[in-house]
C-alpha cells in the first residue's frame, strides 16, 4: 500500500516541511487505528494476485503507459496569488494575498491506462543475467531458475525502434521501447531464470520486466544486452550487436519442468 505526500511548492520551506510532517503523523494515526482492516485488504490482494498469475482468475489487462484522468468538473476555492520578487527557475515566486476565488476546475486526480498489455504467467530471463535476478529479489521478488529444458509457445518482442530521451532525468536517459509481440516455439535452457506473476508481488514483476512500460528496461538496466545505450559507452564498443527481439520473454503458462528457487521464499 503506497501513499504520495506532496505539498504546494509556492509554500515556503518551513511551510512544507511542516504539512508533511503533519500529514504523514495522520496517516500512521489512522493505519494504526485501523489496522486490522488494512492487513485484511492487503492479505485479500495478495491471494487474488497470485491466482490472477496462476491463471486460477482471468488474467487482466494492465496498463504499460497512462494519461491524466479527471472524475468530473467541480467548483474549487483558490487563493489568489501575487509574484514576490524572488524567481525560481526564472519564473517570480508565488505569494498569497489572503483573498479567494471559486472557479470551476476538471479535477484530475487519477491515471487512466492509455495502452495495456494482458499479465503473462511470467517473464524468462536469460540465465547470463544474474545482476537482474538480484535486483528483482531485492524487491522481495522470488526467482526460480530452470534445472533442464523447457520447450513452449513464449512471446517475444520483436524491437521496431528504441529511443532514449535527450533529457537526462534523475542520472539516466529513459528508453522508450518499440516494438510488436510473436508467438514463438522456443527452448528455454537448463540455468534460465523464470519469475512467476503467481506470487503476491505479481503485479511489481509485470511493472519491473514488462518491456514497454515504466521499468527495469525504461531506467537502462537492459541497455547493454540490447546492444546499445545513450552516450559513448554503449555496448557497441564491447564487440556486441544490436539485438532484433527484447531479451525478456512473456511466458504463457509456468514451466512444467523442475526449478530451483535462487536464494528462498521472500
């Protein structure tokens, strides 16, 4: 359960600070009040998404990219403002004047999916990519690894096109991921890592691997394996060549050979 605490950044330092002092004390007073019912909710959401991953409840579609949402148009008070002669970032700092006005405002207040893609029985990894298993179970993520062959019908992302932003954000160029989903018949070798959506962090593993979305490959962790990255370092210069398909694939159902679980139950 994941809670966002912002505060108006035309407040003063101190001002927010405080608010979200104030704010975060509220929300531990009412999870400790209630706390009972929040562990009821959690423990009902983690059954219902590991049998969405099993394939036990109809796996749903779930959203790779959003859009803003509004729930309807409403009259909101707002403060009239005045610039100070303070500038952030070139534009003058906003004070209030004590005085308000109603204006009627779309409230966005949620995302809307703006593409989805159906949730897999989960994702295989190539067994050369230990640093990703790792990173997936510090997430508290269980990690199988196949002790012999699989052959099954996966999907595979076949890569039209991969775009990193000019803009630098937060020490990494993000990449946009293009591309179109086959079916193939294929062999998973002995040693490939399969992590299952069957499990109560179903829905972080599709977040995590699901290529096109807000994930592992969107902050550069797969930057070398495709072959390429942003800047001079890219994996070009190590000998490695673009790669036509995105090396994660979507699997259809779970292995039905024996695995090896990597470090334990999470």
């Amino acid at each position: 359960m994941a809670i966002l605490a912002e505060a108006y950044s035309h407040a003063d330092f101190a001002t927010r600070v405080k608010v979200t002092h104030d704010f975060v004390l509220e929300i531990l007073a009412y999870a400790a009040a209630h706390a009972d019912a929040i562990a009821a909710v959690e423990r009902e959401a983690d059954r219902r998404t590991t049998l969405e991953g099993s394939g036990a409840l109809p796996r749903p579609d779930l959203a790779v990219d959003y859009q803003p949402a509004a729930r309807d148009t409403e009259p909101v008070v707002l403060e009239v403002m005045r610039p100070t002669g303070d500038t952030v970032r070139g534009r003058a700092r906003l004070e209030g004047t004590g005085s308000t006005r109603t204006v009627d405002l779309a409230i966005f207040d949620r995302f809307a999916a703006k593409t989805t893609r159906p949730l897999p029985a989960g994702y295989f990894l190539p067994g050369s990519q230990d640093a990703v298993a790792r990173l997936l179970e510090l997430h508290g993520i269980a990690v199988e690894r196949l002790t012999g062959d699989w052959r099954d019908t996966v999907d595979v992302l076949r890569i039209r096109d991969l775009t990193w932003s000019d803009r630098e954000f937060q020490g990494h160029h993000l990449l946009t991921v293009a591309g179109d989903y086959q079916a193939e018949y294929r062999t998973e070798p002995a040693g490939t890592y399969f992590v299952s959506t069957a499990q109560p962090l179903g829905r972080l593993v599709f977040s995590l691997l699901e290529p096109q979305g807000w994930g592992l490959a969107r902050w550069g962790v797969f930057d070398r394996q495709l072959g390429s990255e942003f800047g001079t370092l890219s994996g070009l210069e190590y000998g490695s060549s673009a790669l036509s398909e995105f090396p994660v694939q979507r699997a259809r159902r779970a292995p039905g050979v024996a695995m090896r679980m990597e470090s334990g139950e999470p």
